[in-house]
C-alpha cells in the first residue's frame, strides 16, 4: 500500500471519516490482491482500526438517538399531561383520565399523570380502576408518597 494511501487513510480517521477510510482501505486492498497475491499485515491492522472507528461512530450515533426520542417522549409527555390538566380544569373529566393514560402508556412511572388520573377516577367513584392505575404507576417506578396516600383511598373505597 502506497504512503499516499496510509496518509489518506490516516487523515480520514482522524477526521472522524471512518466509512471513508473504510472505503480508501477497501479499494487499496483489492489493488494489492490484484498485483502481489498478498494483502499486507499493516493494511489489515488500519482495516480493523477503521472498523472499530466505524463501530464507535455508530454506538454514538445511536445513543444521539435514543438521547433524542427520549426527549422528544418527554415533551410529548408533558405536553399530553398539560392537556389532562387543562381538561380536568374545564371539568372534562373522562377526557382529561384519558390523556393522562396516554402519558402513561408511554412514561409509565409518570407519577403526576397518575395522580390525576387516579384522582379523578375516584372521584367519578372508579375506586378499582384508580386503584389499578396508581398500583401500576408504582410498579414502574412511580415514587411519590401522594401515589401511596392515593392508593390506599382506592383501597379503602374499594372495601
């Protein structure tokens, strides 16, 4: 492998252009098989070195996205959450527990939206459903000592 081609493999990577050295080492190969039979151990050891830059590049990028999704989940959350609140304000009960069941679907240890679920359920006399909700929240990891005081009002009226 000519140096002009190290070079250009060494730029790449440090340009943290790994599918383009990948590619310079690919094409330097097939032209060394072509004329020695023999592919250089050197050229092998930049192979790996650009696949493991590869491999790095695209963990990365996949903790961007899910770094990304999770955040657009929760502005999603929030913004169904606000909306369950806004609901529950203007007395629209059903629609507000509803939205709430949204947020948890996706955010199931949302501990607010369980708390006004919950306590809008009960309110509307679904003890067994708030108390199903709220448990749930908890199981998730929902951490808010209201939950439990909530939990235990299901409970109570559910007896």
């Amino acid at each position: 492998m000519s140096a002009d081609v190290t070079d250009a493999v060494e730029a790449a990577l440090k340009a943290g252009r790994a599918l383009a050295a990948a590619r310079l080492l690919h094409a330097a190969a097939d032209a060394e098989w072509e004329e020695t039979g023999n592919v250089a151990p050197r050229l092998w050891l930049l192979a790996a070195e650009a696949a493991l830059d590869l491999d790095e590049a695209a963990r990365a990028a996949s903790c961007a996205t899910r770094a990304e999704l999770a955040e657009a989940m929760d502005a999603r959350a929030a913004a169904r959450f606000a909306r369950a609140r806004a609901l529950a304000k203007a007395g629209a009960h059903a629609a507000a527990v509803a939205q709430c069941r949204l947020v948890l679907d996706e955010t199931p240890d949302h501990a607010r939206a369980a708390g006004l679920a919950g306590t809008l359920l009960l309110g509307q006399g679904e003890a067994r459903a708030a108390r199903a909700l709220v448990a749930g929240a908890m199981a998730a990891g929902a951490a808010d000592p209201a939950l439990a005081t909530l939990r235990r009002l299901a409970e109570v009226a559910t007896a």
